[in-house]
C-alpha cells in the first residue's frame, strides 16, 4: 500500500478504487488489478487568528474631590476637599456622548480615548454636585491629567 505525505494547509480526501475483473465463464481468469489513488478533491484550510485588539494609549486620568466647606477647618471659609466617588460624562464637542466613568473611592479614574476634543462633565440627578465641563485636548500616545474640584453646595 502506497502512503500519502500530507502537506501542511491542505487537507487531502483520496478514494483508492479497485476493479474487479467482470468475466464471462468462458474467459480467463485474470487476477484484479488496483487502480492508483484519486484525489476526489483538495480543500484549503484556513486558520483564523482573532486580531490583537489596539490598546489606547492616549484619553483622560481624572482625580475627582469634592469641596465640603468644613466648618470645623482652622480657617474661616477654608475649603475641606475629601475624594469624590461619582459619574462623569464624556462627549464629543457638538454633545454627542462618547464614554462614561465612574471614579473610584480614592476620587480616580482613566478613560481610554482616540485622539480628539472632548467636553468633560460630572453626571447627577440633582443641582448638586456642580462643576463646570472641562474641554480636553486628548493628544496621540498622551494621557491628560484632569484635577476637577466640585462644589457640594454646602455653606460653613
């Protein structure tokens, strides 16, 4: 029996056909005679890789803190700023909203974002907390560092 070498990125389907001698009771007998290998067909095998995806290396590092207006700081009318853990909002120049994020315990978070002009806001329900929107410039490659101070309405 005659062995096949597999090529690497095909997949090969052979039928080995043999005949049989028909014969009528008058003929002589002939031994059957294998017919060579026939590739019915080839089929190309294909192996998908799923893309790397593209790491950002550019968007924002925000360091959120709220101001509470301590009445109790060593100075009238000193501000008591503490980390502020909340929502903010990321659109593009004409509104249209592009990511959200939420800061952590400590007032931080990172948002990954192409290159381009953006309008950073805190999100909330009520009046309060306030800050006005900040537009950012986010460059190629670049983080921006963003420190926002918001205003809990508070009065010392």
């Amino acid at each position: 029996m005659r062995t096949q070498q597999r090529r690497p990125g095909l997949l090969v389907l052979s039928v080995i056909l043999l005949a049989s001698a028909c014969q009528s009771p008058q003929s002589v007998s002939t031994p059957p005679t294998p017919i060579a290998p026939v590739t019915l067909f080839e089929v190309n095998t294909v192996s998908t890789v799923a893309p790397t995806p593209v790491r950002q290396t550019s968007g924002v590092r925000l360091a959120a803190n709220i101001d509470l207006k301590c009445a109790e700081a060593a100075q009238p009318n000193a501000e008591c700023l503490r980390p502020y853990s909340g929502e903010f909002v990321i659109t593009t120049l004409n509104g249209a909203e592009v990511a959200r994020v939420m800061t952590d315990d400590e007032g931080q978070a990172t948002v990954d974002l192409p290159p381009g002009k953006y309008i950073l806001g805190v999100r909330t329900e009520e009046i309060y907390p306030l800050a006005a929107p900040v537009k950012v410039n986010v460059l190629a490659d670049r983080y921006v560092h963003i420190s926002l101070s918001l205003d809990s309405g508070k009065q010392p």
